[in-house]
C-alpha cells in the first residue's frame, strides 16, 4: 500500500493491492480515505520542506495517531 500511496509501486503491486481491496470493501474504503488524506496533504503548504519529506511528516502523523487510537 505505501509503495502505491508513494508512486513507487510496480505493476504487479497494483494488481495485488487491487485484488486485496476488490475483495474487502471495507479496507478499500478505508484505503480511498488514507489516499485522499495523503492526497490532500500534499496539496498544502510544504513549509520549506521538500515534497517528500513533507509527506514523510504527514505519513508519520497519521500513523502515530492510528497507533495512539489502537488501530494500528
């Protein structure tokens, strides 16, 4: 999945992560909402920082959080 989120999956991470959410319509929710999070998040202000480390520091806000809400 983050290699997808990132841009840096290959095709047979596509097909895979495709197959897994075609067949759990509840992780495919959940993953559409992570992606437009990321998304969107990349879309905002970068604050000087690269595009990657900015989306480094989101991506580990969230998981920090998921953690802190047991759902990770």
């Amino acid at each position: 999945m983050a290699r997808c989120l990132k841009g840096e999956s290959t095709p047979e991470d596509d097909m895979m992560l495709q197959d897994l959410l075609s067949s759990d319509p509840g992780m495919k929710e959940e993953y559409d909402l992570f992606r437009s999070l990321v998304q969107n998040e990349c879309n905002t202000q970068l604050n000087g920082d690269s595009s990657e480390a900015h989306l480094q520091k989101k991506f580990d806000r969230i998981t920090r959080r998921l953690k802190e809400e047991g759902s990770l």
